[in-house]
C-alpha cells in the first residue's frame, strides 16, 4: 500500500456498498459514508446512489488529510486511515502507540516519534487501543464481530 489510492482501496473493502441497520449508531451508509457526513458535503441525493468518487473525495479531505496519513509509513498510514474513517480516536490511539503525549493533535512531534518508531510496534499498539475502546462501547454486542474481523484484516495488511 504506497498512496492513497491504495488505501482507499483498501478501506472500501473494509466497508462494503449500502447498509442501514437500525443498530447502528451511524444510521444510513453507502461507501462508510453516512448520511450526515454526505449530507454536510453537500449530497442532496439518496444514500443508496452516492457514487463512489464522492465518497473518495469525502475519505481524503475528511479521513486521510487531517491526519497527516501521507507522513507515514504506508502499513500505519492505513491504520489511521481506516480508524478514523470507521470511529474512534485515531490520533490518541496513534501518540500513545508512538509515546507521546495523548492530546488528539498530530503534529511534528507526533510525526517524528511515528517515523522513529518500528511500524509493526505502531501498529500492533494502536490496534490494541482500538480493540479496547470498541470493546467497551454498548454496540460491541451487535458489532463486535464484524470490528474484530476488521482489525484482524487490518493487522494482516499491516504485517504485509
């Protein structure tokens, strides 16, 4: 995985096309993207017909961009990728894992202890953090499966 089209890629596989389960607290999705994140980008349309381009555009300025993904290395870049786009705290998860400290903001000195770091410690560290959290989350019961199934695709990708 070396860009971001590769990682979108990737998450789109993660996300599969339609789901509206009632269950789940994002409500209407296509692509991952949910209603009110479509919506706020300025989709008037159904959910069912958000095209795929949209929600490529809405993951890079919304998911990747803010969170400096290019400035890693391509295994944890996706980490980030993939867990903000699916929720969570994605930047906390990221400074803890790198030792840093836990303040929601990546910056310089959370990008320089990522690169000095060995990638599949990042990885292994941040998807612990993330298991931890869904599994503390009430949902956990009717999504638990499918986010373990998720991060354990994701640790593989990782190990690649």
């Amino acid at each position: 995985m070396a860009s971001f089209d590769d990682a979108f890629t990737a998450l789109i596989g993660n996300e599969g096309g339609y789901s509206f389960n009632p269950a789940d607290p994002g409500g209407e999705t296509m692509w991952g993207v949910t209603a009110r994140v479509a919506q706020a980008w300025g989709y008037a349309g159904a959910m069912k017909d958000l095209p795929l381009d949209t929600a490529k555009q809405i993951a890079k300025t919304n998911y990747w961009d803010p969170y400096q993904c290019d400035q890693f290395d391509p295994r944890i870049g996706f980490q980030v990728f993939d867990a903000a786009y699916n929720g969570g705290h994605p930047a906390q998860w990221l400074q803890q894992a790198a030792g840093v400290t836990a303040d929601g903001s990546i910056g310089a000195i959370t990008v320089a202890a990522v690169r000095n770091s060995d990638p599949l410690k990042i990885i292994i560290l941040f998807n612990a953090s993330r298991l931890l959290y869904y599994t503390g989350l009430e949902a956990w019961g009717s999504f638990g499966k499918g986010w373990t199934n998720r991060i354990a695709n994701n640790l593989t990708r990782g190990a690649s």
